[in-house]
C-alpha cells in the first residue's frame, strides 16, 4: 500500500503544503545546531498561544553528569499536586523545554497536576543512553524530593512524545523494577521497535515531516559507533511487561511509528497492564506541537489531561 494524501485531514494536508511553501531544507541535511535552531523556530510557529499559568519555575536536578536543567509549570500554588515527569521529543538530538512548553502547559492547566520537564543530554554529543540517564535520575529524585516543590511524592507520572515516548516508556519499566510505583505512562508515539519494518513504516516513512531519512539521522546521531541491541532503545524487547504503570498510547494515524505504538499497546495489554489506545485519523508525527493549524493537537492535550486526572484521583 502506497501513500495517498487522501489519508490525510484538510488541515494537516494545508499545514504540509504551508510547509512546504516556506522552502526550509529538510532537517537532516542541516547541521545538527542548525537541525535544533530550525526545530525549534518550527515548533514556536506552530504549537499555537501558551497558556498562562500562576506557577512557573526553572530549577536543576542532580544528575549523573551535572545539573539538569528542569522547569515546573503548575496550575495552582496549592500543595501536594500530583506531578508529570515529561521527556520531550526531536529523535534524541534536537528539541528541549521550550519545544513541549505550550503542551505541557495546556496539560497543567487542565489537568489540575502539574507538569516538569528537563533537558536531557543529547546526541551526537551524548550518545544514549544519555538521556535516559538523565530521565530515570529525574524520576528518582522527583520520587526522593517532591515535597520539596510542594509537590505529591506518591502521584507521579511519567511522558513523553517521540523519542520522549521511548524514553518515558523504558523509565516506567525501570522504576517498576526500582519498585517506583508510576500513576501513569503517557506515550505519544513512541518509538519502541526501530529494528521492526511495520506496514505503518512502508506506508508513511516518505513524502512526510518524519521519514526515512530523517529517522536514519537521528538513529545514526543517537546511537554512535558501536551500539549494541538494549532493550532501553527498543522496550518492546524488555525481558517481561507484568506490573507496569497503566499506560495511555496516543498515536497520529499517518506516521511511520503507528504500528509500533500499536504493537507495544497490544503487548502490554497482553501483560495484564490496563492500556487506553487513541489514535487520531489523518494527523502526522509530531501533530501534538502544531496546535495552531491541526485542531486534534490540541484534543490530544485535553486527553492526557483527563487520563491524568482519572489516575491521580483529581
């Protein structure tokens, strides 16, 4: 099966055409600096208004190769709120903060929880397992000094979208296995098998925002010489998934890494772990960052806002 623009909505079909347009080489033809600077001006004009919120802080968390650079945006300055440890997308080598700024934000803001984000270290310069280093070292000190950010040490959760989504997916079977008890995994299309060739993949990996090529950059970026198979790359490859945190799988429908969301919901669905599985019709990867043209982005943040109350009990 070949793809056919039809697939797609009347909205993500003119933002790809606006796209296109703008004449912005693709990024991986672009220096990895370049690549993070274009990503970055591409979110900000996309993403749509941030939400303005009573609590916003920046502060660090000691990681295991210095200071992470970490940011708290909350919806009240009450105590106690439950809290989403979210790992940004951009492949392992571009994006940060400010590129889920607005998402995170809007979740905050309706979810009643409030979210922090960080820095993780990035490819080439840091290969991973980087930044997982960095996310799992988050999670345990969230975990040991909530209450210290006035937050719940017994509410948390953990999320991310893309290569976050991959991330936050090995972090929950980590702390499963550092007996951290997780509320909730939030994984936008992850990428969780990128050794599997799925239809989704043949269909959806040309013609589009992320393709072959591009994912090609960023694997050979993030993984550097030498890299051997790890289940943290590829969680859908962990030894077992009993006992892990409930999941929400939120998936584009036009996107090479559909059916490896798929395939990881059925996976954990068949390890006993409750999944909720949403994919949205003819939106692209990374749709949740493109609120300004593509309406379901935002339908996708009121979603995550609501599974996360229901988890936290808000």
């Amino acid at each position: 099966m070949a793809f056919d623009a039809n697939f797609l909505t009347d909205m993500t079909r003119k933002m790809l055409e606006r796209v296109q347009r703008a004449g912005m080489p693709p990024l991986h033809r672009q220096s990895v600096e370049q690549a993070r600077m274009s990503y970055r001006v591409g979110v900000g004009a996309m993403e749509g208004e941030r939400v303005e919120l009573p609590r916003v802080e920046d502060f660090g968390i000691p990681g295991p190769a210095g200071s992470i650079p970490a940011k708290l945006w909350a919806p009240s300055t009450d105590p106690c709120l439950p809290v989403l440890l979210y790992l940004h997308g951009g492949g392992f080598v571009v994006g940060g903060i400010d590129t889920c700024e607005g998402m995170c934000r809007r979740i905050a803001q309706q979810s009643g929880a409030a979210v922090v984000a960080i820095d993780y270290r990035l490819a080439p310069e840091h290969h991973f397992p980087a930044g997982l280093d960095d996310a799992f070292a988050a999670l345990q000190w969230l975990a040991a000094n909530a209450v210290s950010l006035g937050l719940d040490p017994g509410r948390i959760a953990v999320g991310g979208d893309s290569a976050g989504g991959t991330l936050a997916a090995s972090v929950a079977l980590m702390a499963r296995d550092a007996g951290l008890k997780l509320a909730l995994q939030v994984l936008f299309y992850p990428s969780v098998e990128p050794s599997a060739v799925t239809e989704s993949y043949k269909v959806f990996s040309k013609d589009l925002m992320l393709d072959e090529p591009l994912m090609r950059w960023f694997e050979t970026h993030a993984r550097g010489e030498g890299f051997q198979s790890d289940w943290r790359r590829e969680p859908m490859l962990a030894a077992s998934h009993q006992g892990l945190a409930p999941a929400w799988i939120g998936l584009a429908e036009c996107d090479p890494l559909a059916d490896e969301g798929r395939k990881y919901a059925k996976l954990l669905q068949d390890a006993g772990v409750p999944v909720q599985l949403t994919v949205w019709p003819g939106v692209i990867h990374d749709f949740i960052s493109m609120g300004r043209f593509i309406p379901e982005a935002y339908q996708a943040h009121a979603a995550v806002a609501q599974a996360l109350k229901q988890a936290f009990g808000l």
